[in-house]
C-alpha cells in the first residue's frame, strides 16, 4: 500500500440539518443523505479532491471536525500512535459492505481517524 493519505473528513454539528444545510450553501455542495443516519455524503471536487460527510452529533457530544487516513492495518496504526503518546478513542468499528474505522488521539487531545476499505 502507498504511504497512508486523507481520505475523508467530517464535520459535524449540534444539529446534523442545520450544518448540513449551512455547508451546503455556503459552498454549494450537492450533500447526498446516507441511509436513515444523521449524516450526509459530499463528493470531491475533482482528481486530487476528496469527499467528506456532515453530520449531528450524538446526545452530549460537542461538535467537532475530523479527517481520516487511509491504512492498510487499523490496529497496527493505533498500537503505533499509542506508543508515540496517543491513546485509542474508538476501536476498530466495522462499517458494513464498505470497511472500518477507528479514532486516536495525538499527545494534544486531537482527533484523528483511520480508515481501512473492505
């Protein structure tokens, strides 16, 4: 596998149609809700682009943003940010007929996600 590379990113808000009308107008993304979730689908812009999704937090959650990186091994990649002074958040967590992901922490509290496709 190349060296990992962002492959998605999140936004989201307190209220999941809010934010995802706000974004939507304000950049004129065509946002493609996905499935009964609380989450919508934006493509890339093009070769070099990627998609993300935006979204409503759970219950109690504050609002965040988020990338993921693709990897070959999501146990590997956080066992490796743990010993450089990470900490797991989200296990490995299986996304059906696409792949799975996982979120670490770096030793400043930021989130980031790893994403592994099917």
């Amino acid at each position: 596998m190349a060296k990992p590379a962002v492959c998605h990113w999140e936004i989201m808000g307190r209220n999941g149609d809010q934010t995802r009308e706000f974004y939507g107008k304000l950049f004129d993304w065509d946002v493609k809700r996905w499935g009964e979730m609380d989450y919508g689908m934006v493509e890339g812009a093009g070769q070099g682009t990627i998609g993300g999704g935006l979204g409503g937090t759970r219950e109690g959650e504050q609002p965040y943003i988020i990338f993921y990186v693709m990897v070959d091994d999501l146990q590997k990649y956080l066992d490796k940010a743990k010993s450089l002074g990470g900490q797991q958040i989200v296990p490995p967590t299986p996304i059906p007929e696409i792949g799975a992901f996982a979120i670490f922490s770096d030793p400043d509290g930021n989130r980031i996600g790893i994403f592994k496709s099917k």
